[in-house]
C-alpha cells in the first residue's frame, strides 16, 4: 500500500475535452505539493474531483487513492478529505464556537466533550476565549485560522488548500503558511496547494506541478491551444 494521496492518469474532460493533460503523482503524508498553472487550466477543477464535488458538467478520468484506497464511488463527506478555500465561508449567524463546532465529527457526542474540543484547539492556536465572538468582528487573519481550525477538527486524511492565503498581506501570510504546514507536518496529512505565488510554493517545499491547457483540434485538424 503507498501511504499519502495518489493520483494516477487523473484528468477532467469538459464537452469531451480535457482541460489538462492527465496527471500522476504522489503526495506523502506530511508532504505539500503544489499545482501551479494559468487561470482556467482547472486547478480548482482538480481539487474538486479529488474531493468527490466535481461539477456535473465535467467527467472525471483516472484514479485517486487515499493511503492505497480508491476513491472512486465515495461520496465527499466518506472521503474525508479537508479543503480550505481563498474565502474563509464561516457562517455568519453562529458565533466562532459555533462555526467551529459545525467542523466536529458526528461520532463525537456529548454538548461539553464538544465545547472542550473546540476550546482546546482555540487555545492551541492562541485564539483563548473567542468562542462567543462574530466571525464578522474578526480580522482577515483571525477568520483564516477559525476556517483552518473548523477543517482540522473535523479530522482529515488529507488537505486541498485553494489560495487560502491570496486574501491576506505579506506578513500575515507568511505567519498563516507556517501555521497549516505546521499542521500539515504534525498531523502526516498529504495535501495539495493550488497557487499563484511561487513564494507558497517554495515555502510548501515538496512536488510542484504545472498544470498545462490541453492542445484543442481545429475546425480543419490542424491543432491550436484553447486558451
Ligand atoms: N460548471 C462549469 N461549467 C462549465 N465550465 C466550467 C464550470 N466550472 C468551471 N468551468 C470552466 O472550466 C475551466 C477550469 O476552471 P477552474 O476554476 O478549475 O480553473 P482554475 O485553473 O482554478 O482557474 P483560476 O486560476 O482562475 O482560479 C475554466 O475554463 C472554467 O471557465
């Protein structure tokens, strides 16, 4: 069995068409590869046919497994895969316990052994005593890492990460990088870094993919990029 995130010939096909060339790799526990590429080659496409939420429009080709299981057929909360996007998307009408709270697995019951469980993660990240705050009252930062702690407490096998640190200055967002591949490292999580800043690549350190458009044939057969 090969431990970490697999993805063997994966492509998506649109009208037929493949948006990239078929891609293979393997990301190991702990390890950060990055997708790099040009707007609309389909890097968010990728993580969402590796999450099992790939838009109907799209067929989806090849394989995806999870420490040697096949991904195919599984609905995306059985795939337990964790994905933080640009936008932090906390709900607004809970408060930050709440929307922590949303990330918790159903198998842990018990009102306190929940409420001690997110307790103990704002702690560890050194966010003590703002479970009753509005997300609305939060700085950029602050709402990065509640959406990051909410992904972690719903304990993932793996992390696709789409530009969650685009929104953020230079500063915060070297601190926030440190603190998911921090997380990502502790926890042996294989995960996939969609980026546009060679600096998130560079930090994340592992594999680096560029993802290419796919060559479309001409009216007349001759060959041209769709792009
Ligand atoms: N539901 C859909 N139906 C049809 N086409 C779509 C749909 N969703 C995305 N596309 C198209 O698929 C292509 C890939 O989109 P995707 O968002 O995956 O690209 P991307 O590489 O993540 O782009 P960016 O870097 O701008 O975020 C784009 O050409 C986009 O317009």
């Amino acid at each position: 069995m090969t431990a970490g995130l697999t993805l063997s010939g994966v492509a998506a096909r649109l009208h037929g068409r493949r948006l990239f060339a078929p891609l293979s790799l393997t990301v190991a526990p702990g390890q950060v590869a990055t997708v790099m590429g040009p707007s609309g080659t389909g890097k968010s496409t990728l993580l969402a046919l590796i999450c099992g939420a790939l838009d109907p429009a799209f067929e989806a080709e090849g394989r995806v497994l999870l420490d040697g299981r096949d991904l195919a057929g599984l609905p995306t909360e059985a795939r337990q895969i964790g994905i933080l996007f640009q936008e932090p998307l906390l709900f607004p009408h809970l408060s930050v316990a709440g929307n922590l709270a949303f990330g918790l697995p159903p198998a842990l019951r018990g009102r306190q052994a929940r409420a001690a469980r997110v307790r103990e993660a704002l702690a560890a990240a050194d966010l003590d005593g703002f479970e009753k705050r509005d997300p609305t009252t939060l700085s950029g930062g602050q709402r990065a890492r509640i959406a990051v702690l909410r992904t972690l407490l719903s304990e993932p096998r793996a992390l696709l990460l789409d530009e969650p640190f685009a929104g953020l200055d230079a500063a915060a967002r070297g601190r926030f990088r440190d603190i998911v591949f921090d997380a990502v490292r502790r926890r042996a999580l294989p995960t996939l870094l969609v980026t546009h800043d060679g600096s998130d690549a560079e930090a994340a350190g592992g594999p680096l993919v560029h993802l290419e458009p796919v060559a479309a044939e001409g009216p007349n057969g001759s060959w041209k990029s769709p792009m």
